[in-house]
C-alpha cells in the first residue's frame, strides 16, 4: 500500500466511525425517531390529539 491508500482508508474509517457516533447521540438524546417528532413516517399516527 502506498501513502494515498493509506489516507483514503483512514478517511473512509473516521467518517464511517463519526456516522455512527452521530446516530448513537441523537438515539441517546432521543432526537429524531417515532414520536420525538423527529419526521419519522408514523408521526401522525403516534401524536397525542
């Protein structure tokens, strides 16, 4: 592998780790998702009258 394998992989992995950090915060902060009224697809269903 030469220095510019090297640094695609490196940046395929920190934006595939920082995708997945993001999903994990907004689940933990319950942003976005069925009933946060985050614009989920059920959001009609699932909202208090």
């Amino acid at each position: 592998m030469n220095a510019f394998d090297i640094v695609v992989t490196v940046i395929i992995a920190v934006s595939a780790l920082a995708v997945t950090g993001w999903l994990i915060y907004k689940k933990v902060k319950r942003k976005g998702g069925c009933c946060d009224c985050g614009g989920c697809t059920a959001c009609d269903k699932c909202k208090k009258k």
